[in-house]
C-alpha cells in the first residue's frame, strides 16, 4: 500500500474519533448549563451560609461554557467535512493537492490550539467549583445530587459527571488533533518531495537534451 493511502487511511480513522469526541464536549455541556439554569459553573465562586446550609453563588460569565460549546462544534463539523471530502478521493483512488494539504496542515493547527485553549479553561474553572464544594463535602464528586442553591434552582444531579465527560472528551480530541497535524504535515512533506522530485527530473531532461544538442552540433561541423 503506498504511502498516500495510508496516510489517507489514517486520517479517515482519525477523524472518526475526532467527530465521537466532539459530541463528548458538546453533549455533556450543554446539559450542564440546561441543568444548571443557563450558569456556567466554570470559575464560579461563592460562600457557604452557616444558617440553612446553602451555597451563594457567584456565577463567572457564561463565555467559558460557550466558548467550549463552541469549540465542541467547529469539531463535529470539520471531521464530519473531513471524512466525507477524504472518503469521496479514497472512493475515486484520488488524493487531495499540495494545497489542500496545505490548507489541513493550517486548519489542523489552529484547531488544536483552540481546543488546547478550551480544555485549559475547562479543567481549571472546574478546579475553581471543586475547591469551594470541598468547603463543604469531603469531595467534588458527593457535592452532586444536594440541594445546595435553592435560590438559583439548579439541578446539581450530574454536573460531577457531565464536567468530567468533557474533560475527558476535550483532552482525548486534543490528543487526536495534535495527531491529524501531525498525519497533514506527513503528507505536505510527502507532497514537496514529490515536487522535489519532479523539479529534479526535469533539469536532468534538459541537461541530457542540451547535451544531445551540443554532440549533434558537434557531429555536423
């Protein structure tokens, strides 16, 4: 199997996890702040009343929430695009230009650091919730399912669960992006060699025509 098409392949394969992991950050945030009654709890701080035991919230900005819903989605849709466009040249035994493969090299990058941006911003706003839970619980994860913000009405059921499937998501699609980079770059390169080649090739043509040209010059005088 020639270098391309494995390539090829593992690209394809690459973007499948890449899509899967996608609806693992968009899904579980976005029932998170339904739960939690549009609030982002990334970053969020607040105190603990001593008389009826409820948490007063000061709730951060949503943008951390949104920003990685946001990002959870520009995934989905560039791997959904993706493996339909690397589907469709394997189908007609074809492969993308230099620069289209340029153009992967670029975007592949600039995907990898907005989701190195949102896994950042994810594990340490929800760092931030967990040291003022543990205040109270002697874990992040047995402050789920209490009635802790009445006020608010927020269902705090599965925040522990939904916030540690996006991690896991965001980190796994962080990993499997710096992965396609690195498959696009593999093919640019193998691309530029090939033009490389092509340039070489065609200077020895015209040396081996000059010289056919100057013997046969040569011959007739």
């Amino acid at each position: 199997m020639a270098l391309t098409n494995i390539l090829l392949l593992s690209q394809i394969a690459g973007y499948v996890v890449a899509l899967i992991l996608s609806l693992c950050i968009i899904v579980p945030m976005s029932l998170h702040q339904d739960e939690f009654r549009g609030h982002c709890l990334l970053f969020s701080t607040g105190t603990w009343q001593e008389t009826d035991g409820q948490f007063v919230v000061n709730w951060a900005s949503q943008i951390s929430c949104n920003y990685t819903i946001f990002v959870g989605l520009v995934l989905f849709l560039m791997a959904a695009f993706q493996i339909y466009r690397l589907s469709v040249f394997m189908y007609r035994g074809e492969d993308s230009s230099f620069l289209s493969a340029f153009v992967d090299v670029v975007s592949c990058i600039f995907l990898t650091i907005i989701t190195l941006i949102a896994a950042i911003i994810v594990t340490l706003g929800f760092m931030t919730w967990c040291q003022y839970m543990t205040k109270r619980f002697p874990s992040c994860e047995l402050a789920s399912g209490n009635d802790i913000d009445k006020a608010d009405g927020i269902d705090t059921s599965g925040f522990h669960i939904e916030l540690g499937a996006a991690q896991f998501g965001i980190w796994s699609s962080l990993s499997i992006w710096v992965g396609l980079s690195v498959f696009a770059m593999l093919k640019l390169l193998h691309y530029h060699q090939i033009e490389n080649m092509k340039v070489s090739m065609y200077r020895e043509r015209q040396k081996l025509i000059e010289a056919t040209g100057n013997s046969q010059q040569q011959e007739s005088t």
